[in-house]
C-alpha cells in the first residue's frame, strides 16, 4: 500500500510541477440582501499574483469598503462580501498567475432579497378629477409581482379601464371621483419563494370648493347708522377657508368690518356712500379655490343742502326761491304753499330739465338736476309766507321751510254792515293785513273817535285787528264809521256802517203732522231776520176756546221742524209761531188747525248703542216716541245673536227706565237688539238695533298688575267661610245655647248649660207633685174683658206668643192653634217659668179653665198624673206674635203645604222628647169650674181669647227667671 500512495504522490508533483491549479471554496452560495459572506481561493503550485474579478469582469482593488479582497499566504486569497446587495449578485473570479501559467476558478453568487417597501406614502391626496398615481415602490429578488385591492376586490384593467396597474407597480387611477376615496391594499408577491407582503394606502380625493352668494346684490341705505350683512356658503374636501376682498384687499375684523367664525358673513358697519362696489367672497382649500362676488348698492336718502330766504315788495317783477337737494337715485324737488303744489310731471334728469309753470302763469317751477327754483311774476302780498321745499327718492324724502317776506301796504277786511239796537253794545271790526304792521285810526264825520266827552265808544285791540264797541244811545249814533290804517308802504281806508237792527218777520207753518199725544210742526224761517240772529221760536197751541200754552225752542241752524207734546188724542188744536231775535219777538205765524190721533200702541222707540269698558258688554240707550195717547207702561228687550234662530230671554224694563245694559255677550259676534214699548192699548213696533261685540283681548283691561292670583283668591274664599261658621255658632251660642262656642262655656269656663234648667225644672216640678191639685192659674179672657193681674193692678201684658191648644177628650196629642181676631187684636201667651210652691196654692181662674202649653225647650219634662206641665221659658227668645184664624171646630187650618203635624214636636236641645202641647190627658179641670169643655170651644170660636199663666209666688231665686 504504501508503494502505491508513494506512487501517487509522485505522479501529483510531477504534474503540478508542470502546471497551476485554482480551487474556490464553496463553489457556489446563496446570501440574503445583508448577509456578509467570504469565499477562498486555493493555488496549487507556485503562483506569484492571485487577484479576483467581480462579475462586470472589473478586478476587485484592495480598498473596495464592501467588496474586499486579502491574500493570505502564497497559496490562498479571500473574498468577503460585507453587508451584500443584490447589485453584488453574480459570478465572481479568482485568477492564478505564475510567468506565463495562469489558472482560474469561479463561483457564482446569488443573493436574494425579501419583498421591501420602499417609498409607499400614506395618505395619499388627489385632486376630484385629476388622474390619480398611487405609489407603490417594492423591492424584491427575486423581483416580485405587484397587486393592486380596493375593498377587499382586486383591482382588474381588463374590468374597469379607468384603473391600470403601471410597470413600476404603481396604480394608476384616471379621473378620480370622490367615491374613489378609501383604502387601497399593495400586495408584492415572489412567485419562486412563495413570499408575499402586503401595505394598506389610504387615498384622499380633495374635492374644489364650490361657493353660493345668498344674496348676489344687496341694497343698503347710507348715513342711517345701520350695518348690512353679506353672506356665501362655501362647500368642498377638506372644509374651505373663506375670506373676503374688497377692491382686491382681503378684509379684516375691526372697527368696520366684522367677520363669523368660519369667516362665510361679513357685516359691514355704518354704511356708507363709499362702501358701495362689488366684495368678493373667496373659498379655498388643497383643491384650489372658488370666488363669487357680491355686489353692495348704497343709496342715499334725500336730503336738502341749500335753501335761501327772499325779501319783496309788492308788485315787483319777479322773485326766485332756489332749493338744492342730494340723494341716490337722483331725488326730484317740488315745492308747496299752504295747500298748492307747484311741481308736476317726471323727475328731472342732467339733460332733460323738468318744468312746471301754473296756470295763470304767475308761478314757473324749473328743475335741473338736484336743484330747483321757484319763480314768482307779478308778487302779491298773498305770495309772502312759507314755501315748502320737498326732495324724495326712493329710499325717502327731505322738506324743509325757506320764507319769503313781502312787504304791502295795509289791506282792510271786515263785515261792512254790522246791526245792533239801542242800548245794546255792537263791535265793528276792522281787521287790517299789512308788513310792517300798520296803525289803526277811527274816524266819524271826519273827526276821530272816541272823542274826550264819549264814553258810549270804546276801541279794543287785537294783534293786527282793531274793534269799535259803540253802545248806541239814539239815533244819532247809528251811521258811518271810517277805519284807517297806516304803514311805511301806505294808508289804506274803508267805511263801515252801524245799522238799527228790527225784530224778525214771522215764521211760516208748513205742514203739522199729528200723533195721538204729539204732533210735529214743520216751518220755514222768517223772511227777514231783522239784522241780527234767531235766538228761539215761540210755539203756542191751544184747544179751541181754550188759553193759549207755549213753549220756547232755542234756535239751530238747520232747524225745521218743532215736536210738541202732552196732547189730549183724538182732539183738535190749533198751533201759530213766532221768532226772538234780540232785537224782540216777531208777529205770530197764521194758525194752523189739526187733530190729535185716537189712542193707539206707541210709536218705536229710538235706539243708540254704547259698548262699555269690558267690551262683550252694551249699554243700549232708548228714546222715547209718541206714546200713542196712553203712558206707556213697560218697554221689552229682547236681543240674540244673528246666527242664532233662538232670543234670550225677554228683559222687561220700567216705564222710566232708559237703558239697558247687556252683559256676558260673546266676543266678535253680531248681535241684534230689539226694544218694544207697550201702553195701554198693546205694543209699539219695535226699535232694532245691530252691533258686533269687540274681539277677545289677550288680557283684560287693567287685569296686568293689580289681578288676584289664584292662591289668593281661594285664600279669601277659606277666611270668609270660616268667618261665616264662626258667626253661625256664635248665634246658636246667644240663640239656642248650643254650638262649639257653648260646648267650650260649659267644659272650660263652667257656664251652666242647658242642662242646668232641666235640673231646676225637676226640682220645681218635684215640689209640684206634693199637692197634685194645685196647678197653674190660666186666666181666659176676651177683647172686651180684660182681666186684672194677680195683685189687681192692671191688665198683665204677655211678652211671648204661642199656639192655643183646645183639650179634647181621648186624644193622644191635642192640636196646637193659634187665635185670630179681625179687629187686629191677636192672641198672645205668655208664660212664666216660676217655681210653684207648696205653700202657695194656684187658685183656680175664674172663667174657662184651659191649661197653658210649654213652649219648646231645650230640656224634657215628663208628664206626671194629674199633674199640669211645668214651662220654662226663662232663657227662650223672644218670639214674633202667631196668629191664625180658628175654625168652627177650633181646629187651626192646615196650609197646603205642611204636612200633618206628628205625635211628638221635636225642639231643639239636648233632649228632644219634651212635649209641645199646652195640655195631656193627665190634665183635670177643677171640680167647681161650672163651665164644661165644650164651652170653652164655643167661646173659643166667637171671640177672641188671650191665655196668660199667673205666677202665685216671687220669683224663683235659682236665676231662672221669667222674662217680661
């Protein structure tokens, strides 16, 4: 073996000596982009260069940072590659050299990369309708394949040819649209490693703003103070910035202009002439930016900038008044004096002069622009006085005064003739226009007046007037009176005369139309008035052959007619007038005849209407027509809505009444009224009327301020029924000894109660019972009989009236009357609750003797044999008198309405059981008593009796004493 290893060996270095040989090792590797690898190179035989060769066939230099070469002995060099890329991929060289031998090895390198993201921004923003280019920049080795996702669908060019998948990778999206907006997947796949990632892309679409004026020309009004608002809404993506220009300066909050939050309203404050033009609202975003322009009309109210007063004297040729106004529009003048116009026709413009001129062409008006004149010919004291000046225009006008002054001589006025009587004063007026004011002077026969020695004559002045009171005391002083009046223009005079005044001529009757108790005279005024005014006309009438009556009626200017009244009907009469002035009465009017109508029903009473404060309320008013001859005896009202069928009911008023007010109406509704007056013989036709209530108020009138809330109203409510049941218990207290108020007298302040008395009446009746044959005295005794007291003084006066009761024989509970007498006497009772005593017998009366009955009380005494009931009527009110008629069986008759009376009459009290009769069946009559019951009843009915019990003792000392 070992000569055949030797051999070998041999055999190598013969050839190796021969030749070089070049070994790379590995042969081949794989690096990952990053990756550092090295690679040696391994020479067999002297070799005095070794170099490596990267794969462009360049010689890798020593000082190459990522690719390095280093030769580590004779034999070996290695490659490193730092840090490798996939421009480092390929196939590397190494190269042996000695002299002229060369050898060489390779190896191939491959380098791969994972897929790399490199430039993928998001978002990433467009422009609606630009075409889109969505980077996707991917790095791979292999080279990947790229895939474009949009809502989880891919993408395809062949489906929609607005999308294309560019060579780069990148999408291109042609025209994009705001419904493109989203998320979009990049996917990178390597078909030969199976790996794949993927990068989401938000893409945003900016959409240009769009802007909308809300108004695209306002109009404002300068110099008011007022502010205007201009306004534009501004859409887009993202939210555009509004901002406002004017004359290409964008505009500012601050002292004259104010902008909103999101700067879409301008207001503009103080407008005026100058801010008029066009502002332009801008809206901006990523997309771009939109503008819309408002434009700002300005006018300018008219207004009066120049006016001049004139001074003229009368007769002068002409005089201008000249009146300048500004304004836009261009406002149009005219001119005005008391109550005439002097401009017509259109508004003036700069080529087109507008001219007026009247029509008795003393008045010529001429405009021109924004001035006018006022031209006066031929002046007149009438034309002095204040002209008006009058600028308007669309928005609003001006006026304002400009005088002219003209200087006249005086101008006398006044009534010419004046009439008067003697001894009756009369003013002649001289009333005097002049400028400047003139002096007034009066004159008589040429001499002034009034004279030294006249006091019949008086001058009184008033501003520019001047009167002459003459009293005239004769003839003489009637006559010519001369004014004149004196200014620095001229004199002027006029006459005036004072003439004897006469009594009127007599009025003339017309025609007399007759009623049944009135009658209307219808007259025509007097010829002559006598010079002076009617004051009255007299009105006479009479019966024939009777005296004459009259009646005066003050004098109005459109009287015509006279209604007389107080006529007998169906008679005949006679009427004549005359007139008063005061000068006198006039002679009578010829006497006219006529008769009166028969009686009959009334004529229809006049209505007015008056609507009062509350305003569903009326007060309709009536006047009072012929009464047909009868008084009249009552008026009807009746009244109702119109859209109703039905009336309200019938309201019958007084014959003296002349009113009616009508309340609670419903509000704006029409309503008719009807008033009927009747007399004796029927009704009148009737008076109608037709109003509408006024419309509900929101709130009452006056109810703001001084109106009870409902808390309080409920309030007073609860206090008034309290002090009502207060004043209820405090009348049972005093009345009937019973209530609340007694309750607490009794149990707190130990106040006997009603039960006291029932304690007193069981001790008396106790002593009662010890001689059952005494019993109460009852005196009977007629009208014509009156009996004398116990002591024989006099008649007792009873102080309380209670029913009579007749004993019957067998009856459980005899009835209860009263005596009524009709010679206006009444029967009257009256009881005593005095004790009787055993020690003072009663004596029996001396005629009937008939039992008293106990009143009603508020305690119970029981029915003893042969024992007469005890009364008390120590504390019972005082009761008014009862009468009734007795009928011949002496029963009281039973009114129609009142029920059978019970056994038993219940009293008020704490025990309601006592009896209610004057007697029981236990009640005897004396033995020596010769007259029988049956007497008693027969008296009973023919004559009136009065029943009185007779105390036989003092008075009880336990405090229940009778009352008087």
């Amino acid at each position: 073996m070992l000569q055949i290893r030797d051999i070998l060996w041999g055999f190598l270095y013969i050839a190796c000596a021969a030749a070089i040989q070049v070994q790379v090792t590995p042969t081949h590797r794989e690096i990952s982009v990053g990756e550092s690898k090295f690679f040696l190179c391994e020479v067999v035989g002297d070799a005095k260069d070794i170099d490596w060769f990267a794969p462009n066939g360049e010689k890798i230099l020593p000082n190459n940072p990522n690719v390095q070469v280093n030769r580590n002995d004779e034999t070996t060099s290695t490659l490193t590659i730092y840090h490798a890329d996939v421009d480092d991929a390929g196939i590397y060289k190494c190269v042996a050299k000695s002299g002229d031998k060369e050898a060489q090895a390779t190896v191939q390198v491959k380098i791969f990369q994972k897929i790399t993201f490199k430039n993928v921004p998001s978002p990433q923003e467009f422009n609606e309708g630009d075409d889109a280019d969505i980077i996707c920049d991917v790095v791979g080795s292999p080279v990947p394949f790229i895939l474009w996702k949009h809502k989880g669908v891919r993408i395809q060019s062949n489906k929609d040819v607005r999308y294309n998948v560019m060579d780069n990778g990148h999408l291109l999206i042609r025209g994009i649209k705001k419904t493109d907006e989203g998320a979009y997947n990049c996917e990178a796949r390597v078909m030969e490693t199976g790996e794949i990632n993927f990068k989401m892309i938000y893409v945003v679409v900016n959409v240009l703003p769009t802007i909308r004026a809300r108004q695209s020309e306002v109009n404002a009004t300068a110099d008011m103070g007022v502010s205007i608002l201009l306004a534009c809404d501004a859409d887009g993506f993202p939210e555009p910035a509004v901002t406002w220009a004017y004359n290409n300066v964008i505009l500012k909050s601050g002292d004259k202009y104010s902008l909103n939050e999101d700067g879409s309203e301008l207001v503009i404050k103080d407008v005026i002439k100058v801010d008029e033009g066009d502002y332009t609202c801008i809206a901006r975003n990523k997309a771009g930016e939109m503008s819309q322009e408002v434009s700002l009309n300005v006018f300018v109210q008219a207004k009066i900038t120049y006016l001049n007063n004139e001074t003229a004297i009368e007769f002068d040729d002409e005089v201008t008044l000249t009146c300048e106004a500004s304004g836009d529009p261009t406002p149009s003048i005219s001119w005005s004096f008391q109550n005439r116009m002097f401009s017509e026709g259109e508004q003036a413009s700069w080529t087109r002069p507008d001219q007026y001129e009247s029509h008795d062409r003393n008045i010529v008006v001429r405009s021109h622009a924004r001035v006018s004149s006022l031209l006066l010919k031929n002046v007149d004291y009438t034309h002095a006085g204040q002209y008006l000046c009058t600028a308007s225009n669309s928005i609003g006008q001006d006026n304002q005064p400009v005088y002219l002054e003209v200087r006249y001589a005086p101008k006398i006025h006044g009534e010419v003739a004046v009439y008067t009587w003697e001894g009756n004063p009369a003013n002649i007026s001289c009333e005097v226009e002049a400028h400047p004011g003139a002096s007034v002077t009066w004159f008589r026969d040429g001499l002034q007046v009034p004279a030294v020695n006249t006091t019949n004559v008086k001058i009184y002045s008033k501003q520019s007037n001047s009167y002459l009171q003459v009293s005239p005391e004769s003839q003489s002083d009637f006559g010519s009176y001369n004014c004149t009046a004196t200014n620095a223009m001229g004199t002027e005079s006029k006459e005036f005369l004072l003439i004897q005044a006469e009594v009127p001529s007599s009025p003339k009757i017309q025609r007399v139309e007759p009623f049944s108790s009135s009658a209307v005279v219808e007259f025509n005024e007097p010829d002559s008035f006598g010079g002076v005014p009617i004051i009255k006309y007299l009105v006479e009438w009479r019966l024939d052959g009777h005296g004459w009556t009259g009646k005066e009626y003050d004098a109005t200017e459109d009287l015509t007619s006279i209604t007389i009244v107080g006529l007998t009907p169906d008679t005949i009469y006679e009427v004549k007038m005359s007139a008063v002035n005061g000068k006198g009465e006039s002679e009578s009017s010829a006497a006219v005849k006529f008769k009166t109508g028969p009686i009959r029903e009334p004529s229809a009473p006049k209505l007015e209407a008056m609507v009062q404060n509350q305003g569903n309320a009326l007060k309709v008013n009536w006047i009072k027509q012929d009464d047909g001859g009868s008084p009249i005896k009552h008026y009807l009202v009746r009244y109702k809505a119109k859209h109703v069928s039905d009336w309200k009911p019938e309201i019958r008023m007084p014959h003296g009444s002349e009113y009616v007010v009508l309340g609670g109406l419903d509000w704006n509704t029409e309503y008719e009224v009807r008033v009927v007056a009747v007399n004796q013989k029927g009704k009148s036709e009737p008076g109608i009327l037709s109003f509408r209530t006024a419309t509900e108020p929101t709130t009452m009138p006056g109810a703001s301020g001084s109106g009870l809330s409902t808390g309080a109203i409920v309030g007073i409510l609860i206090v008034v029924f309290f002090a009502l049941l207060v004043a209820v218990d405090v009348t049972c207290y005093f009345l009937n000894k019973c209530g609340l108020l007694m309750c607490i007298a009794v149990n707190f302040c130990g106040k006997a109660g009603p039960g006291a008395k029932s304690k007193d009446m069981e001790e008396g009746k106790a002593n009662f019972t010890k001689d059952e044959s005494k019993e109460p005295i009852v005196e009977v005794r007629t009208e014509e009989e009156p009996t004398q007291n116990q002591e024989g003084v006099g008649p007792a006066e009873p102080n309380e009236t209670t029913p009579l009761t007749e004993p019957e024989s067998n009856a459980a509970t005899p009835l209860v009357s009263a005596l009524h007498s009709n010679a206006t006497n009444s029967v009257a009772e009256s009881f005593s609750a005095a004790q009787i005593s055993p020690a003072h017998p009663p004596t029996p009366a001396k005629d009937h003797p008939l039992k008293s009955s106990p009143a009603a009380q508020s305690s119970t005494v029981e029915s003893q044999p042969n024992v007469g009931p005890l009364v008390d009527l120590s504390d019972a009110p005082n009761a008014k008198p009862v009468t009734e008629p007795i009928r011949a069986n002496g029963e009281r008759p039973q009114k129609q309405s009142e029920a059978p009376e019970s056994p038993k009459s219940q009293v008020d009290g704490p025990i309601k059981d006592a009896p209610h009769t004057l007697c029981t069946d236990a009640t005897t009559y004396p033995q020596n008593d010769k007259k029988t019951k049956d007497d008693v009843k027969t008296e009973a009915n023919n004559t009136a009796v009065e029943v009185k019990t007779v105390p036989n003792e003092a008075p009880q000392t336990n405090g229940n004493e009778s009352k008087a």
